[in-house]
C-alpha cells in the first residue's frame, strides 16, 4: 500500500498533498518551493497569510493591504542567511517567492518530493529542497542544498523556517559555554524582546521554554550545537525539527536556533541555522534535517525528553 496523493487548486496556487495515514503534508512549488500546510489529527499547524492564499504574485495592491516590508506567505522554507546581506531586507526573491521545480518519486520504502529553485539572480545559487516521507508514519526528513552557479566565492548560510499556528510554547536547548548572557540571545532590534524577555522566557537546567501564545513581537536564539527545536501546540500536539550537521565555528547571528513571535499575525516562528559555508564556484552545501509531529500529555518537559523524540524518530 502506498501514501495516499493528490493534488488540487486554489486559484493560481496548485498544491500537493501525501497523506502518510498519520500525517498530511501539502507542498505549493509555485511560491518559493514551500511546504505550506502540516495538518495533524485534523488540525493545521501552519500558518498561512489569508490575504496572500491563491496569489502567485505580491503585487502593489497586495503590498498596500498588507502593509508589510515583504509577503508572508507562510509555511515552511529554506532561506540564505545572513539576513543582513539581504537586498532591503527582503529575502532573495528568486528563491522564496518564484516557482520551484516538483518531482516526486516513489517506492515500497519511502516517498521522496525534489523542489528545486531557478537561479537566483541576486546570489548565483540554487536551493533544492528534498523531502522523505513514509507510509503511516507522523515523522519526515528534509534534506537542504545550496549550489554555487556563480563565479564567486559565496559564503552563506542554509536557514530553515517554519511559521507555526499560535499558541505555542517554544522549547530551544542552551549551553553552558554560550557567548549570550544566561544562553540566551535577544534580538533587541525586534519588537519588545528586551521588554518581554523575563516575561516570556523561562530558564531550565539546560533550556529555555519561550511562550508565543500570545500576540507580541520578539526574537530569541541560542548558540546550543544540538540545532534542535520543539513546539507544543494546543491538544498536546508536539513539532519538532533538528539539523544533523558539524557543529560549525562561525553561525549568522552567533546563533543556531531561533524562535520569533509575531504581533501583527497569529504565528510564531521556528528557525535552524547551518554553521556559515564558503562555496566555490560550482560547489554545493547540504544538511538534513529530522522532522517529526506527535502528542505528548506530559506537563512538565525536560531536554532529555525532547532529545529521545528524535532518537525516536530517526
């Protein structure tokens, strides 16, 4: 028996959708090769922008309703840090907002999805997103690549985020060894993070649980080399997501994993970051990525805990 797919439309977007029989993913190429929905017992994780769904394009009259430096389509995509190389500050627009190429390829063992970017005009690279699916099955694995097409040394960083539904309390290892006072780095610039750091973020052994249930704009990350991230959402229901990769000298922002909170819309964002990479010409960089949804009905959560749902779901 094979995971259930198909496909169907929202005016100009053209979605993909396995079912595991434990988990739907549904993919939309067309904008930025994204994974745009994660529904889960029958409820959806993601966020997804109502004024931008069916758009393929942001255009001034979209621009002048939402009002934002850059369209939120929401889901889950791969970026290219570090954001302060970004043009106006706004993600590469090749790669987050232009068709992706989709193939999926099947066996008895596993599902495999390859959305690929064009090139990106700004950069000189490609971005190939590759997703692994099996049947009955509530966990996946991602793997991310950055190729060099240009003739430059580039040197980047792989950034996957993923904008999830509020409420949520967020859930980042710390270490000891850490440059940020107490683990934990606030991005001060964002919103009211200073304000609302005591307030939303509480101190464990060796984590910190951050509370994005309600709307307010903050930014937090962490320096921790597990590059791993969880979310509890309502019903109990856990995601999380961890990076498999070398722990690296030099990270955008000094951080490996952040967690940003949004006031204007109902999401919180969780975000990986790959040790920064110096790409030659025609080189490529990539990372895999564990994925796993699941319910947990224990109230109190320790790092151990968190750590043995990826042992579990390797």
């Amino acid at each position: 028996m094979h995971m259930e797919i198909s496909k169907h439309t929202l005016d100009a977007w053209t979605l993909h959708t396995l079912n595991t029989g434990k988990v739907q993913l549904s993919f939309l190429p067309a904008i930025g090769g994204r994974l745009q929905s994660i529904r889960y017992q029958s409820r959806e994780l993601l966020f997804s922008h109502p004024l931008l769904e069916g758009n393929v394009e942001y255009t001034s009259a979209l621009a002048e309703k939402c009002n934002d430096a850059f369209a939120l389509w929401g889901g889950d995509k791969t970026w290219i840090a570090p954001q302060n190389q970004w043009n106006m500050g706004k993600p590469y627009q090749d790669l987050d907002s232009k068709p992706y190429t989709f193939k999926i390829n099947t066996s008895d063992a596993h599902t495999n999805i390859v959305l690929t970017s064009p090139l990106c005009s700004e950069t000189g690279l490609i971005v190939t997103r590759t997703f692994t699916l099996h049947e009955n099955s509530s966990q996946w694995q991602v793997t991310h690549s950055l190729t060099n097409q240009g003739q430059q040394h580039i040197k980047k960083s792989l950034w996957d985020v993923t904008m999830l539904c509020q409420p949520a309390h967020v859930f980042i290892p710390i270490q000891k060894e850490s440059i940020h006072p107490d683990g934990l780095r606030t991005f001060t610039h964002e919103g009211s993070s200073t304000q609302l750091r005591s307030r939303v973020c509480q101190w464990h052994k060796n984590m910190v649980t951050v509370d994005c249930q309600k709307p307010s704009t903050f930014k937090f990350g962490s320096d921790d080399p597990g590059s791993w991230i969880v979310a509890k959402l309502e019903n109990q229901i856990m995601l999380g997501k961890k990076f498999l990769c070398n722990e690296g000298t030099i990270y955008p922002d000094h951080c490996s994993i952040e967690v940003y909170n949004s006031e204007k819309y109902p999401y919180c964002e969780l975000e990986l970051l790959t040790p920064m990479v110096d790409l030659a010409p025609g080189a490529s960089h990539q990372v895999h990525e564990i994925c796993f949804v699941t319910t947990c009905d224990k109230k109190t959560t320790t790092r151990d805990d968190l750590e043995k749902f990826f042992q579990e779901n390797k």
